[in-house]
C-alpha cells in the first residue's frame, strides 16, 4: 500500500515510517526537515504542511498518517490547520483506506500550554468529522491520541531529575511510550483495524487519569 506520513524526520514519525518500510510498504514522508531515512521504498518531500500551496501532487494514497506538531510554536497552524490541509488534499479520495490523527492526551484533560491543548482538540472533533465523510469508501479515521512519549521533543523535562520523579509519580505505568510503541499502535489503527471509526484513542500509560500535568519552566 502507499503510506503518507507528516512529520517524519525524528520521534513517533520515524519510527511509524520505519514500521511501515519493515512491512514491505511503500511510504512518502513530508517535513520541513530533510530526512536520514535510506530505504528503496521510501520518498521524502521537503514541505511546510502549512503552506498548501507547495505541497507535492501524490496519488492513490492508501493510508495517510497525520503527524507532524509542534509545542508553542504557531500551535493551531501546524497542529490543526496544516492536518485539515493534508487532509483535505491527500485523505478524501476513493482509494483511502485510513487516515490516522496523531493527537494528544491533553486534548482530553486539557492539561498542558492553551494553544496546545485547543489544536489538538480541534482534531478530535476533525476526526469525527473525515470518519462520516470517508466512510462511503469503507475507510477508517482515528486520531490516537499519546501522553508521554520518549521524544526529543521532551528532553527537557526526561533529563530533569525531579520533574522526571513528579511525572512517574502521576504515570499509573511508570513510564512513558517509545516511539515504537506508539508505532504499533498506529499500525494497527490503519492496517489491521477495519472497524474501529471516528474514535480518538488515549494511550498514556492511565496518565490522564490524574489530570495533572507537569513541565519544565
């Protein structure tokens, strides 16, 4: 199948485009960064998933993964308005099979810095929305919505002692994703998974559960 994924330069993008390469699958990675990724399989584009009007013509995706993000920095634009549009170009077509969100457990809780916590709940509710519109397909969307996960993104707080102590302390599991985990999981959101739609998915070791969040200042 051919694999769209955002975001795939570090992190959980890596590691779902890795998964996929391991599976014999064709994937297109876009990012702002360029990509280390050598594999026969793979094509990578150099883009800003804000700036619609640069983005590649790719088509007859089959499953597109919605993962680039970023933390306070122009938060709604790259979070939800740059989904809605990779969505909007590449996702509502007859050949989709599933389009997976990567969302936020603060999306849920609303625990952690405002611009944050409302793009990701707007794709929530965006997810919802694509699930109704590209069932007429038989096509599955998703958002699977992560806490804690051991990305660069999170250094700052995982090589503090005492914040690290505080954050274990409100982790029911007592420990955070790998990116691989979260991998898996999106996996079989989009490949094994031909049922589950317009759900959004907490996978934060019962973090949530706690509502409480804490960071670095």
């Amino acid at each position: 199948m051919k694999i769209l994924i955002t975001g795939t330069t570090q992190g959980i993008g890596r590691a779902i485009a890795e998964k996929f390469l391991k599976n014999n699958h064709e994937v297109i990675g876009i990012d702002r960064q360029p990509s280390s990724i050598a594999a026969e399989n793979y094509t990578h584009y150099i883009c800003d998933v804000r700036d619609r009007s640069l983005l590649p013509e790719i088509a007859g995706v089959n499953i597109l993964i919605n993962n680039a993000g970023t933390q306070n920095e122009d938060d709604i634009d790259i979070n939800l308005k740059g989904l809605i549009g990779i969505t909007e170009k590449y996702g509502i077509q007859p050949q989709i099979r599933s389009v997976l969100n990567i969302g936020s457990a603060s999306a849920h809780t609303g625990a952690e810095f405002p611009e944050y916590c409302a793009s990701k709940g707007g794709v929530l509710a965006y997810t919802k929305n694509v699930a109704m519109r590209i069932a007429k397909f038989g096509a599955t969307c998703n958002s699977l919505d992560p806490g804690g996960v051991l990305t660069p993104l999170n250094e700052c707080v995982m090589n503090d002692p005492v914040l690290w102590e505080q954050i274990m302390n409100e982790t029911p599991l007592k420990k955070w994703a790998t990116p691989e985990d979260i991998a898996e999981w999106a996996y079989f959101l989009t490949v094994v998974n031909t049922f589950c739609t317009g759900q959004c998915i907490l996978v934060d070791g019962g973090e949530s559960i706690n509502y409480h969040f804490i960071w670095k200042d």
